[in-house]
C-alpha cells in the first residue's frame, strides 16, 4: 500500500485502487492491469480533477467562483466557459423539469434541516425564501450572470456527476485500460478484460441489487440519509422549488443506468422530482433504472 496526499492505494492482483475524500463523499479510481507508476498517475489525475471542480463551484467555500456569483449584490459576473457550460445544462436541467429542477433553490435549506428528526419549518419561514428562488429570474448573457441580491446558485445537484465524468475522461487518456470511477455511488466505468460489478445501495438493506457492465454510469437519487419523519410521514430532501416543500409522493430511490454520469443523474433526479409519477417518465424516456418506493426491494425498468 502507498499514500501521498490524501490518497490511500491499494493492490490486490491486477487490481489498483485509489480512495479519497471528495463533495463529502467516499471516492474511488479502479484500474487493472497496468504498473503502479500508471496506477498511480491514473488516480492521482481522478483525484486532482475533482477536488479542483469542488474548489470551483462548492457553494461552502468563500473563494471561489460561485461565492463571487452568489455575493455580487445584483452585479454582472463575468464567466468562463466551463461555468457557462455547467449553466447551460442547468438551464436545460429546469427547462426540462418545468421548473421542478431549479440551481437557485439552494438558499431554502436556511428553512430545512433533513436531519432524520420531525422538525419541520414554519410556513412563513419558506414564504421568506421562495422570492429568492426562481431560474427565470436570473439575467444571463454570453459568459456573465447577474443574480438578484439575495439570491443564490448551487450545483450540487449536478456537480457530482459532472466531476465523475470528466476525471473519468481525463483519466481514460492516460491508457485504455480497464477503468472505474466512483464518487458516492454515482460512477463509470469501462472494461474489456471482465466486467464491472458493482452494489446498488438500499434505503432499508445495505445491497438492493448488483449490476454487471462493461461500458456505461450509474446515478442515484433518494432520501436514504437525508430526510424529516413527522406523524409517519416521511419528507424527502428533494424539495420542489416552486413550493418550497419536499416533493410528495416521490420514491424513496432511483438508480439510472446511461452512458454518462450527468445523463444517468439527470434522469434520476427529475424522476423522483415526478413524484408519483416516476416510472411514467423513466419508461417514456427509454431508461434502465431500479427504483424503491419503501423499504421493498426495488422494482426494475
């Protein structure tokens, strides 16, 4: 075993594998069959990228992109085109939803607190907040932004599956060897020695299913750590930005099977912001995905 930074690898016959913490999650870069030396600058590069998109866009930080965005006071914010990318989708991302997905319903968590107990905020408190949220409110032009004072942007809702993707693909240039990255459970991977094989997590059981791949991303989304239990009633974390309130009647998970990370999260996401009607919009857009609506096993599409 090696360390540098914070980076732990690991062998195990063929196979390397390198963790670290990022976004706070568990992180991991898996590939086989190549010199440690490659090992090590494949995961090193996996590790760099993502902690330099977390140093970008965490909305927790005070000296980044997004806090000079966020704290502008109503001022046009210069972009590069990176940052206008990740916008364009978010802006697709809400086009898409009707709304239901929404980058600037961020500043609502000052009313919400999914901390497992039954307290739930005052409706007046989230009257306060919701002239705060609203994607059609923000100006945009080519490469700059301007906010409305008090408003706020957070990526978190796509920034995972991005950071997956693109230290994936960075990596992926360094060989063509067998490849998996793993950010919290959303990944990618590739593979032509043998497949993938990979734990879909549970919201009552540690192991809902297994999947087995060669090419391809898994995305999830759900309330299985996050979320208030009030009279028997469970809210979900994913809160709907029109009402400031948890999205109801939404399942309590839902994997996605795709070709990208951002396509998997994206899918995953505005499925459980359907609520009830989940499986309808899974099934119409062609998705393999596994999805649990209580502590059963999760049914498959």
């Amino acid at each position: 075993m090696s360390q540098g930074r914070d980076i732990i690898m690991e062998q195990d016959g063929p196979l390397w594998r390198g963790r670290f913490a990022a976004m706070a999650s568990p992180c991991e870069c898996l590939i086989r069959g190549v010199s440690e030396s490659l090992a090590w600058r494949s995961i090193q590069c996996v590790a760099e990228e993502v902690w330099r998109i977390e140093h970008k866009f965490s909305r927790y930080r005070d000296d980044n992109l997004m806090a000079t965005i966020n704290n502008a006071s109503g001022q046009w914010v210069a972009l590069d085109d990176e940052t206008a990318r990740l916008l364009d989708f978010a802006d697709q991302c809400w086009r898409l939803s009707e709304g239901a997905f929404d980058i600037t319903s961020g500043v609502l968590r000052r009313a919400w607190q999914f901390d497992g107990s039954d307290c739930l905020p005052e409706q007046a408190q989230i009257d306060t907040l919701l002239p705060l949220v609203g994607w059609q409110k923000v100006d945009r032009r080519a490469h700059s932004i301007r906010l409305q004072a008090g408003m706020e942007l957070d990526l978190g809702g796509i920034g995972k599956e991005y950071a997956v993707d693109r230290a994936f693909n960075l990596a992926g240039q360094l060989s063509e060897a067998d490849l998996l990255v793993n950010f919290g459970g959303d990944l990618v991977g590739r593979a032509s020695q043998e497949p993938w094989l990979v734990g879909m997590e549970g919201t009552a059981r540690p192991l809902a299913g297994r999947l087995q791949f060669t090419t391809g991303a898994l995305a999830t989304s759900g309330d299985s750590r996050r979320f208030l239990l009030r009279d028997g009633i469970r809210y979900s974390h994913v809160l709907d930005p029109r009402s400031g309130w948890p999205v109801s009647s939404a399942p309590r998970a839902v994997t996605v099977f795709g070709q990208q990370c951002t396509q998997a999260g994206l899918l995953s996401t505005l499925a459980i912001l359907q609520g009830k009607d989940a499986e309808r919009l899974l099934d119409e857009a062609g998705a393999q995905y596994w999805i649990q609506w209580g502590d059963d096993a999760p049914a498959t599409g």
